[in-house]
C-alpha cells in the first residue's frame, strides 16, 4: 500500500501506531541533524521528522528532498514534545518519525511558492501552472467547498422528490440575452448546432413531459464579455416545478441556502427569513435590484424638498423629469474638500454631474448647497434621513437611472470606507415584481429576464395597450449585493407565448421557425410550472470569502477568455475547416 492514513487525518489518537504515508513535499527544515518535512496529501499536512539515530539510510534520502518531491515514507506516530505542538494545524499534536523513505518522483523548482496563498503571483502564470496552484491549501479548500455544496444540493432535492435529468448540451440557437458559441456540423454542411446558455426550453419540455420537480447541476455556455464573477461556461443549479405558484418556489430556495450555510459554512450569520423587496422598491431605497442588505445607509428621495428651493442644479433635474437622491454617512461631517473631490469625480464615472454635500455639524467642507435651504427644511432634510450631528449628507441630481446607479455606487464605496462589510453575514433576500419588458435604445420591447417569463395575471390586458407597465411572475435571489439566481413563473399557453413574441417583434414565420416545438408542445396539456436557477461558481465565491469565481473553478479562462494552459482558443488545420464546410475570412 501507498498509505495507511491520510496526512491530515492523524491525531493523539494514533500515537504509538506505525503508518505509512504518501505526498508532496510542502516545506522542508535542516535543524541540525534532525530534518522537519511538512508532508501534504489531499486530506492535509502533518510533520515527518527523520532523525538519523533513528534510521540514518532515511534520514540520507531526507537531506536530498526539496518542496514538492513526492515521497512514500514508514513510521511512527509520536506526540510532539511539549510546547512544540501547532495548534493551527488539525496534526498539530502529533509528527510522524520516520524510519524508512522513498522518493517516487522528483520535482522541478515550482514557478512560485506553493506554500503561500497565491495572491501575490500573476493569474496568467498561476492558470498556465493550474496543476501546480490548485495544491494549495487555499485552492484544495475551495474545490472541496464546492464538492459539499453541489452534493448538499443534490442530496436537499433528492429528499423532496426531484428527479436529476440530463438534457442536451448540442442544441439550437435560441435568443436568451447573450451570444450562442456555435458548434458548425459536418453532416448538415452550412447548419450549427449551439451550446445551451441555459437548459431554459429543455426543462420547459420536462415539465410538459410529466417530470413536474427536475434538476440538474448543469454546464451553460455564454459568449458575453467577462467580468470577475462570470465565465464563458459556467454551472448552475437547474430546477424546474409543475403545478406550483412563486410561492413554492420561494420557499424551496430559502430552505435550501439556509440549510447548506447552517450545514457546510456555519460561521456565517443570516437574515432569517429571507426579506423580500419589490423590484421598484429595491431601485428606490438602494439603487439596484442586487443590493446589499448587511448595512444601511438607503437612498432616500428629497425631490419634494428640492423644489422648494431655488438651487440651480435641482431646478434643471426636476424640470426636465429627473430626481434628487442623496445618502447619509455616519460620521463624516468632518471630510476634506479633497475627500469630497474625490468621491465627486468617483460617482462621476457611473454618469453623475457631481455630488452635492450636507454636513449635519462637524468642520469640514463647506457646503455650496446648504444656504439655499431654509432651517425648516434642513430639519425636514435631517429626518428624513434619521441624521445626527457629525454625519453628512451626499445628494445626487439628475435622470432617475443615473441618480439611482451613481448614489448606488456610492453607498457601495462608503461600505467599504467605513469598515461596514460584515464578511460573516450573508445577507440574501428576495427581488420581486420585475417589469415583464423594458424598452430598447432603438425602440421596441425587450424581455427583462427572457422571453417565456409570464405576467401577472391581473396585467395581461396591458399587453395590448401599455406593455411597459406589466409586472412578471419572476424573482432573483441576491445574496450580499450578487445575484445568486433568476427564475419565474412560465408561459404555459401557446397563445399568450405567442403574443409576448410577438411584441417582442418577432414575425409568425420566426416565431414558427425558432419556437414551434415550444408553441406546439403548449398545445398538449402544458401545465402551470416555474422554476429557478443559483449560480454554483457565484454562490461558491461568497462562501470561500473569494472575489473571483475563478478562484473556485478547477480549471477556469482569463479575464480574456483564454485557457493559458490549454493555449485555446486556438487555430485549427485548413483539413478541419474543409471537413466542416468553412473558410475563414478575418476581416
């Protein structure tokens, strides 16, 4: 045998057993005749000692050996002499005397420390090493944090009743709100295949089909631009209910994340239950639909109070249909005109003209704005945004999206500034009451979440007369200020699918061609369903406590959509484009 015992599996309890074990050099330590190797396997470390009285041929292969060797070595377990013991390390009261060593395979000097945590080394050069960063204890964590997850998730909706069912990765292009990557095909010359940004119309189906709870932990594929917490590919949990409301599947959700924190990651805290905000609601008081509930510091809305005045700046907003929005933060009655500057040019690149600053007492800034407002409307001012003395007040005039998306940006900032950021609180809650459309740059209708979400009951004779004001069956689940997943209620009837194409401006003979089999399948006794999908690389990354999901991925692209390990994207031979019916043209 290899090993007896897992490295990070050894305790007290072990003392006086002889073992073998098998890994990776992690450190390596001469104190004078005795040699100290932290050994690492995939359980964890544990410390080896090779001491030559006690086997001088080991103690010979030990002085050869440098960090990341793989060596097989026999030995006793011992308690550690008294006031050596580790307790940071799981072994930490034990170390292994070894009497006898092999070295299985050498290893070249590593491109960079395995031993530290990486976030000191280049991210290409960690990816074009993958093999070699995922041995850190870090990486390790995080791949086994995600195993737990995912098999929690399975093993939570295998108890209810769903049935986990595979669909097709090779599929047709359908719109879903981002770029298909293509598959070309080599029997069907001049026809595509496309990878499935979301089994969206497959679980649909499933639902027709009868299978009224599915799942699946499924791969999507979506050719957008990247950002630190989305990849070309990536996995979701995919779930799909029959005969259900938005209720269920609420309350699916929420018993399932708080089972998974209270079972895999109990040192977090939570908000239990899960608050729900509407999704005009959510805009207003915080300036997105994925805030950030650990702290306070809301938007609130003293348009009313600003027409009063006689202040330029709100005169033009407010006249041409805009808002005044501000926040309040604790404290800073005393920043700097260099502070304020600062944070000025900051909400500027989210659109703001500037930012306007009230000190509620304090000496710093003066104020431009402040005379213009009476001593009862300061009051007013005052208690609408519940201020004390020292704190100050940051306003925002403007169009409504770029008031609510700068001062949202803002309040992020200040979070960070004022040390707000609970990094043990998970925050989740619930977004709800979504418009079903918005409108397009270029006129016409776009679905905001995809195009086979159902409105609300109540709103569907406004399809025919204001579309823009209907309401959707959906809902997104935001945890800390990150979307964690999107679903709704479906479209069950052929015809009002039908209509919402239609407004979406798609003609009958595209609407046939893209989405009959839906349309037709609708006309076998479709039944009510809905359902949801959490991102796993996400939700994984709040966990870990990572600001990437491509720190929990194994084996992830750039920022630039490459695998530097693999070198692809890369070229293909002129033989292979001619099998497939193609010819490049890079223009």
């Amino acid at each position: 045998m290899y090993r007896t015992h897992g490295c990070g599996k050894l305790t007290a309890k072990n003392s006086g057993e002889r073992i073998t074990l098998a890994g990776w050099v992690h450190k390596w330590r001469d104190h004078g005749g005795l040699i100290f190797i932290d050994l690492r396997d995939g359980t964890g470390l544990v410390q080896i000692v090779f001491n030559p009285e006690i086997s001088a041929e080991a103690h010979a292969v030990a002085t050869k050996l440098r960090n990341e060797y793989v060596i097989h070595v026999t030995g006793t377990v011992m308690k550690r002499p008294a006031g050596t013991e580790n307790p940071n390390l799981p072994t930490g009261e034990v170390e292994i005397s070894v009497d006898t060593a092999t070295v299985m395979n050498p290893s070249k000097t590593p491109p960079f420390d395995i031993s530290s945590d990486g976030t000191d080394v280049d991210e290409n050069v960690r990816l074009r090493y993958r093999y070699l960063d995922l041995r850190r204890t870090r990486m390790h964590d995080n791949i086994t944090l995600r195993h737990r997850v995912v098999k929690f998730m399975r093993d939570f909706l295998d108890e209810r009743g769903f049935l986990e069912i595979e669909t097709p990765i090779m599929i047709k292009s359908t719109p879903e709100g981002a770029r298909d990557y293509l598959v070309p095909s080599r029997v069907q010359p001049g026809k595509f295949y496309a990878l499935p940004q979301s089994p969206q119309q497959m679980k649909q189906l499933l639902m027709v089909a009868g299978f009224d709870k599915y799942f699946q932990i499924a791969r999507c594929f979506r050719d957008e631009d990247l950002r630190a917490d989305r990849q070309p590919e990536f996995t979701q949990l995919d779930l799909e209910m029959g005969f259900i409301d938005q209720e269920d599947i609420l309350k699916l959700m929420e018993e399932m994340f708080i089972a998974i924190v209270e079972n895999v990651t109990p040192k977090y805290k939570m908000i239990k239950p899960f608050p729900r905000l509407t999704y005009r609601e959510s805009m207003e008081r915080f300036g997105s639909d994925k805030p950030d509930i650990r702290y306070g510091m809301e938007i609130k809305d003293i348009s009313d109070i600003a027409a009063k005045t006689e202040f330029g700046v709100f005169r033009l907003a407010l006249d041409a249909g805009g808002t005044v929005r501000g926040i309040c933060a604790a404290g800073c009655a005393n920043y700097s005109r260099r502070q304020i500057d600062d944070l000025s040019e900051f909400i500027k690149t989210y659109g703001a003209k500037g930012l306007l600053n009230m000190p509620i007492g304090g000496e710093g800034a003066k104020s431009v704005v402040a005379k213009f407002f009476s001593e009862g409307q300061k009051s007013e001012m005052r208690q609408r945004f519940q201020a004390n003395d020292g704190d100050m007040l940051f306003i925002v005039a403007g169009e409504t999206p770029v008031v609510e998306q700068s001062l949202c940006a803002l309040r992020s900032e200040m979070a960070k500034r004022l040390n707000l950021l609970d990094p043990n609180m998970l925050a989740f809650c619930f977004i709800v009451d979504f418009p079903l459309f918005e409108k397009k740059k270029e006129g016409g209708w776009d679905s905001m979440h995809h195009p086979f979400t159902a409105p609300r009951d109540e709103h569907i004779p406004l399809l025919d007369s204001d579309p823009g004001k209907v309401l959707a069956k959906c809902y997104d689940l935001v945890c800390n200020g990150l979307e964690l997943c999107s679903g709704s209620i479906r479209i069950h009837r052929s015809e009002l699918q039908q209509k919402i194409f239609q407004i979406l401006g798609y003609s009958d003979e595209e609407i046939k061609k893209r989405f009959g089999h839906m349309l037709e399948a609708f006309e076998y006794g479709a039944p009510p369903h809905g359902g949801i999908a959490p991102g796993i690389d996400r939700f994984i990354m709040i966990l870990a406590g990572e600001s990437s999901i491509r720190e929990v991925i194994a084996y992830p692209k750039n920022k630039s959509a490459v695998d530097v390990m693999f070198d692809a994207p890369s070229e293909v031979s002129e033989d292979q484009l001619k099998e497939l019916h193609l010819r490049l043209r890079l223009d």
